[in-house]
C-alpha cells in the first residue's frame, strides 16, 4: 500500500542496480540453453553412423530438445512467476548439467533422445525466466534495447553450436559436442546467484496445475504426432498422438475459460498485438531452426563438407544476427513492430526462395553464404518485435506468461518446423532413392531388406555403398540426388510459411500509431485491474477468525 492508502501497483523502473551484471547473467543463462539447443545438428551424421539411425531417429535427436523445452515452458514460467523466477532459474540451469552428460555418454540413440528431452526440460525452467525477468526490471526504451541484445546475442550464440560442435568433431568422439556448455554452465550458475535479484514482481495466485499438464499433453503430442506420421507401421501411433493432442487443446481452453487462475489468460492472448506477434515470432523462429538442422545434414552429406567447415558456413548467419538485431530495436521505436517485421519476413523469402533456386550438388560457398546472411538478417529484424510486443502487451505479473510465449516461438516453432520439414525430408528422400532403384536395371537384384536401409537414410545408404563397393559410387549419386529432392520439398513449405506469415501481419498487425495506441490501453486496463484486485485483498479479512 502506498502512504495515501491506495494499493500499490508495481511498475518496473526502467532499468535495475547493477542493470549491465543483471543483464549479463540472464544472457549467459540464456546463452545455455541456446547452445545445447544447436549443438546436435552438426553432429547428426555422425551419430547417423554411431548408431546406424533411422532418419526419424536423427529427426528426434534434432527435436528433442526443442520438444522438452516447448512442451514445459509455458506450465513453468507460471511455476516462476509463482514461486520465484531467481529458484526456477537456478534449478533449470543445475539441471543442464546431468542432462548433458546424459546425452554425450548415451549408449544409443533412444537414451540420447530422452536425454535431450529432459534438457530441454532444464531449458523450460531457465530460458523463459531471462525474459520474464527482463520484463519485470526493465521499462520503456530499456526494455526494448534489453530484449534486443537478448534475442541478438541468444540466437547468435545458439548458431555458434554447429561452429563449435564441428571443430570438437575433428578431433573427438560425436558426444563431445554435448559437453561444450558445461563450463558455461558453471559460470551462468555462479553469476546467477550473484546478480540476479531474488525476487521481482512475482504473482500471489495458485498456479493452475491442471492447465499445466494439459500443455504438456498439448504440445508434446503435436510434435510426436507429426514426427511419427511417416514412419513405417506408426501410423497408428501418429493417429493416437494427434488425437491426444486436440484432446489436450479442448480441454485446455476450457480449462483456461474458467479456472480462477488461468495459465494461459485467454483474454490477454486474443490481444492483437500478442497473438499475432506469437504466430509471426513461431513461424520467423521455426523457418530459421528447420533450415539449420536441413542444410548442416545438406552440407555434409551432399556437398561433403567436413564438420568444421559445415559448422563454419553458417557464421554469415551470426553475424548478421548480432548486427541486425540492435538494429531493430530503433527500427521498432521509430516505424512500429510492423514494418519491422515486414521488412525481416521479406529477408527470410529470400533465403528460401534462393535455397530453392541455388542450392544443389554443385553449389559453390558464396550461394550458401548468401541464404545464411538472408536468413540472419531476417531473423534479426523480426526477432525483436515479436518478442517486444508479447511482452508489451501483458501486465508484469502474467510475465511469465509472455516469456513462456516468447520461446514458444522459438521452441515450438523449430519443434514443429523441424519436425515438418524432417519429415518432408524423409518422404521427399525415400520417394526418390525408390525412384531410383526402380529405374536401375539392377533393381530386380535388390532385396526388400536393402531397399528398407537404401532409403531409411542417407547415413544408411552410406552403410549399405560400404558394404557393395562395387556399387558405392550409384548408391551414393542416388542418395545425393535423393536427399536434395526431399530437401526442395521442406524448403518449399519453408518459403510458404513465410508467405503466410507475412500475409498474417500485414493485414492484422496494426501500424505503429495504432500498435502504440493499444498497447497504452491495455497498460491501463491492466493497471485497472490490478488496483481492484490489491483493493479486493487488502479488504478481505484477515486473522483467527478469517
């Protein structure tokens, strides 16, 4: 209560003590779960070869992670806003650790999968906590230049993985790459518990826990459904996953329309500037995922680079990001979330549209140098807005709620676009490496069972070129045509979800005066709100009798 007797409304100020410390830390948190999130991809084919997976096997290695991450978030950002977002932090990055070794000592590749799941996992209870806390102690133009470093500096440091996954990869086993964030790790830890603020505008209410495990069911049945739906005698699975997934959505938003304490405040999310920012940031984060974990395996198995030199071929994309993304900030303030990310979706049509047209066997540097920069470039621009205007639309207490939001952008939309445009990979794949062997005129030579290896993977074809030398050289053209087939098929519904996107936003998105006009409405609705309810409680009676 204020000195008048008037309840008080927390407001954060526009930047906290020791504001560059704070802001450090929750970057470098952020920065864990950025990096293990990549890491994976570059060494796909060596662990292809390790343990002689199937490419829905690598598919779910490359997902995992993003899988256990999408499906906790928005359940434990409520848990943080709750119960102290400092704790959730703290646990989550603890917890990164054992995931870690977990998975670089995995002894095939179902244990690597769940490891990566239960990282992910770890994930869900720091990640989100940098952007709720952001969003808690910062306000106004502080806000917008913190959460641009942040989302500039967190891609760019989860784009390094493959960088350094590859370079350990020359000289190390493929679990290595695993292990590269637990020094990271140690110091995200250590400057956590120095910095960072124990409490900051956290919620009074219960969490609904109810809502929590019906996201979980939610999401994680969507991306299981949609990874399993082209394996071979899965359908079934794929059916009953999908199913548990609407299931789960149903009764969720039923759930969400009438618990006392929503997890996912229906009413805040229909605000324009919160879902359709949600939608663009997903397919904006999504595209950039599903192109990293397409083209590291397209530049290695096609073009046949070496781990470090894959890893290295997507700096352009760093880079780009680092200097963009500050950038967009002022881009933001000036000419609206909008345009801002108008102009970053009009970069990543590019990237695919040139992927589509200039990516083939015979494709020199400089062609996949310029995707990368198109992709970075667009991702800079278009990250900052879609996070700003989530967290500029909810009130301080439902943080959690926007942050949550935040990486589900990230983390669902690589979940499902990965998992998308790996399964358009395998069809696109095993069409044509079938194709092919029909075509041979040794094809009445072939048995059943090395038809099922010849396309169960490029990884596998490889197996099956060594074991016939005599072959090897039509077996491996074969899967390198092959997998650049399947590869146009996903990069194709890649350029047709920025499409879409971009048509979301510029018929839905409102420009800058009235974006500016909105959200100024909804800080007072929910400032409103606020006071009644600190009136309400500060009117309840209290005591033995109570």
């Amino acid at each position: 209560m204020s000195k008048n007797g008037a309840p008080r409304i927390d407001v954060p100020r526009e930047a906290p003590a020791r504001a560059p410390l704070v802001l450090a830390s929750l970057i470098i948190v952020a920065a864990v779960a950025n990096l293990n999130l990549s890491v994976a991809n570059v060494a796909l084919p060596a662990i292809g070869k390790a343990f002689d997976s199937s490419q829905t096997a690598l598919n779910m290695v490359a997902v995992g992670y993003s899988l256990g991450l999408a499906a906790s978030v928005l359940y434990l950002g409520a848990v943080g806003d709750r119960h102290g977002r400092k704790l959730l932090l703290v646990l989550g990055i603890a917890l990164s650790i054992p995931a870690c070794l977990l998975a670089a000592y995995a002894p095939n590749d179902t244990v690597l999968v769940l490891a990566r799941i239960l990282g992910g996992v770890s994930a869900g209870m720091a990640y989100p906590t940098t952007l709720a806390l952001i969003t808690a102690l910062w306000a106004g133009p502080g806000r917008t230049k913190s959460i641009a470093l942040w989302s500039a500096l967190g891609g760019g440091i989860s784009m390094l993985g493959p960088v350094i996954a590859g370079a350990l990869l020359q000289h190390f086993y493929w679990g290595s790459v695993f292990l590269v964030t637990l020094p990271l790790a140690a110091v995200a830890l250590v400057m956590a518990l120095l910095f960072i603020p124990a409490h900051a505008n956290e919620s009074a209410e219960p969490v609904d826990n109810l809502g929590g495990i019906l996201s979980v069911l939610l999401i994680a049945g969507l991306v299981l459904g949609i990874n399993f739906a082209v394996v071979p005698n899965q359908g079934a699975l794929a059916v009953g996953l999908v199913v548990v997934a609407l299931a789960a959505g149903v009764a969720f938003i039923w759930r969400q329309r009438r618990a006392p304490n929503p997890l996912y405040d229906l009413h805040i999310a229909g605000r324009r500037t919160f879902w359709v920012a949600a939608c663009a940031g997903i397919i904006v984060f999504g595209s950039m995922m599903g192109s990293a974990f397409i083209s590291m395996q397209y530049l290695q198995n096609v073009l046949e680079y070496d781990a470090v030199e894959a890893g290295a071929a997507i700096l352009p994309l760093v880079v780009m990001m680092v200097l963009v993304a500050p950038r967009s900030a002022k881009l933001v303030e000036t000419h609206g979330a909008r345009t801002t990310l108008l102009i970053g979706y009009l970069s990543l049509f590019l990237a695919f549209a040139w992927m589509l047209l200039f990516w083939d066997e015979d494709s020199s540097y400089w062609q996949i140098g310029l995707a990368y920069v198109f992709i970075g470039i667009g991702a800079g621009l278009a990250g900052t807005p879609a996070s700003h205007s989530l967290t500029g639309s909810v009130p301080v207490r439902r943080a959690g709620m926007a942050s949550g939001t935040a990486d589900l952008q990230r983390d669902l939309g690589g979940a499902i676009m990965q998992s998308v445009m790996g399964v358009l990979l395998i069809a696109g794949y095993a069409s044509a490496f079938s194709a092919a062997i029909a075509a041979s005129p040794e094809s009445k030579e072939v048995s059943d069972q090395v038809r099922s290896e010849l396309t169960k993977s490029f990884a596998s074809a490889g197996q099956v070129a060594q074991q016939h030398p005599e072959y090897a050289h039509q077996i491996v053209a074969a899967a390198r045509q092959s997998f650049l087939h399947g590869d146009d098929w996903a990069y194709t519904v890649g350029l047709g979800a920025v499409a879409l996107g971009a048509l979301l936003i510029f018929f839905k998105y409102p420009h800058r005066d009235a974006e500016r006009e909105l959200l100024r409405r909804y800080y007072t609705e929910d400032s409103a709100a606020s006071a009644t309810s600190a009136t309400s409680a500060s009117e309840r009676p209290t005591g033995p009798g109570a």
